[in-house]
C-alpha cells in the first residue's frame, strides 16, 4: 500500500474509489467500510485509496480532552493495508483542511487529486468546515462532480451495540482486553521505548521492560494481564513475539506514584532492551492490580501470575529467573 503525507504526493491522474475517515483503531466496524471501498475498486478497476488524519480531529479541536489513540498511527495504517487498500492519504489536520467548506473538501481532495469515481462512507460521515456536511450532502455534490457514493450502514455485535472506538475505549478503561480484541477484531497492543526503573522486579526475579513516558495507543486499565512483547529483529521486516506476564498501575505494594508498563518475558534473563521500541499486546486480564499485606504473599501471587500466563498463551510454564543471570544492565 502507498502510503501519501500531502496532497502534492498524490499523483493526481488515477481514477479511484475513495473512502474517508479517522479509523481509530481499526475496528469491525471501520474494516467493513474499508473492504467495501477494496470491493468496490476492484470491481470498478481502480484504486482503492483511504483518507485519514492525523492528528485527530478531536485532539486539534479539543486538546483538552486528551484524547489517546487507540492505535499509533502506524499500527492504523498496517491495519488499512491488511484490507487490501491500494493507497492511504494521510492527510495532516489544520486549519487548511478544517476550514474548507464540505464544496470545498469535495474538489480539492476527491475530484481534482484522487480522481473519486465512487466514495464509500459509513452512515455516521460529516466533513467540511464545521462538520456541516452530511452523506446527503456528498451525494448531492458526487451528482454535480459525477461520482457515486456508497453508505455502508453500521454493523452490529451480536449483541446489538454498533462497533465503534469509543466501545473499545470502555472496555479497555474496563480492563477487558478480550473484549476490546472482539471489536478490534484483533489483540490490543501499544507501543513504546524500553527505559530503566526502579529493578526492583529483577531483585524478586522477575525482570521486566518498563515502559512509561512515551507510550502509544492507549493503555488498559489497573491489573496483570497475559500478553505479548514484540521486538523487531534488527535488519529485517520481522518481529519476535515474547510471551509475558504484563503489570499495569502505579505498583501499589511500594506505594508507587507513576504508572506504569512493565512486561515481564517468562523464562528469559538474557534480554537487554533499554532504548528498544516495542510493543507490548494484551491477551487476557489475569487479575486485578493489589498490594498484600507481605512480601512473601506478594512473590506467591506473582508465581501464579507466571503460571496462568503461561497457561492463557499456551506456552511452557516459567519460574522466577536468577537475579544474578540476568544480563541487562
């Protein structure tokens, strides 16, 4: 899939299907549309290409809110290429592209730079200034523009709720990573850079890859989680995925005041991974976050903790790890 950050990358001479939106996530819900868009264009024989944003709305209008992506941006675009997307617009929001008039949008962005021959837009679609325009609108201007226009109504959970990124919100906020994995359609993950910190995990023989100020996407509630950490390997397309035990929160049993990413690979003392970008993926909630009332209890639980991971991943199970083996420093 190519991928354009501007409009002037956009070879401007195709004919295409379009279809636009935030994708957030990358959910069931965003994927049907996006599929509809790849079905479309090969039926029509012509590209399927995607508009997205980046920032999100939300976060220009709305700063205060301190919206977190589900997904960084990157993970959203692995997600629209896996559709079978031919192209991505990735299209930086400022005041150059809030101000245009739904008129406007139309012109600059579907009929002189990508060629819209048909657009494929979900039921809930605003754009232009304002979000004045409506999928009435884009279909008054597709017959003054000559293009068709395609709505994708929503689609629903079994139990009746509409897929949407602010369901994964909920029950991410919830600790629910299995249902999160549901909506998405996939594991949960987020990513970020591997930094030092207190090793108090490796003195108990459990060391771990702390992640903390630069984390991306958004990060589960309180609790023990079974999961993932993922590495590239260094000079290839690859990934390593590491079966982990995942602690998340302020680490109460020290009485700590930051929170916290700490990914815990079964069985390995070997690893070094300060200054490494990972990512960390989220299986199942394995407990709720807790301080007990010793230290012994508190190396109890997390023995189990190895256990039920080991057990949820489907991997051999793993004890504490010498703290004089482990090699990182």
């Amino acid at each position: 899939m190519e991928i354009w950050r501007s409009l002037s990358e956009v070879p401007g001479d195709q004919k295409a299907v379009v279809t636009i939106g935030n994708f957030d996530g990358m959910h069931n819900g965003h994927k049907k549309v996006v599929a509809t868009c790849v079905d479309r264009g090969r039926r029509l024989g012509v590209d399927a290409v995607a508009v997205t944003f980046d920032p999100h709305p939300i976060q220009v209008h709305y700063p205060e809110a301190n919206l977190q992506l589900i997904s960084p941006l990157q993970d959203r675009l692995d997600a629209m290429a896996a559709c079978g997307l031919d192209a991505t617009l990735v299209a930086h929001y400022d005041a150059s592209v809030y101000t245009l008039s739904p008129e406007e949008f139309v012109v600059e962005f579907l009929v002189e730079r990508l060629g819209a021959v048909e657009v494929v837009v979900g039921e809930d679609f605003h754009f232009g200034q304002g979000n004045s325009g409506t999928v009435d609108t884009l279909r008054e201007l597709g017959r003054l523009y000559q293009f068709d226009v395609v709505m994708v109504t929503d689609i629903e959970s079994p139990e009746g709720r509409r897929w949407s990124s602010s369901w994964v919100r909920e029950l991410l906020a919830a600790s629910d990573v299995g249902g999160a994995a549901r909506v998405l359609g996939r594991l949960h993950r987020i990513r970020g850079t591997v930094e030092h910190g207190y090793k108090r995990g490796r003195q108990l023989g459990f060391p771990t890859a702390n992640l903390q100020s630069d984390i991306e996407g958004v990060i589960p509630g309180d609790g023990v989680y079974a999961g993932w950490l993922v590495r590239s390997v260094t000079g290839t397309q690859s990934a390593e995925f590491l079966p982990a035990a995942i602690s998340v929160g302020t680490n109460p049993q020290f009485d700590g005041k930051v929170r916290t990413v700490e990914a815990h690979v079964l069985g390995r003392a070997d690893l070094n991974l300060y200054g490494e970008k990972v990512a960390v993926m989220f299986v199942s909630l394995i407990r709720e976050m807790q301080a007990f009332d010793s230290l012994d209890d508190l190396l109890a639980q997390m023995d189990e903790d190895l256990r039920r991971t080991a057990f949820v991943l489907g991997v051999g199970v793993s004890g504490r790890v010498d703290p004089d083996s482990v090699t990182a420093s």
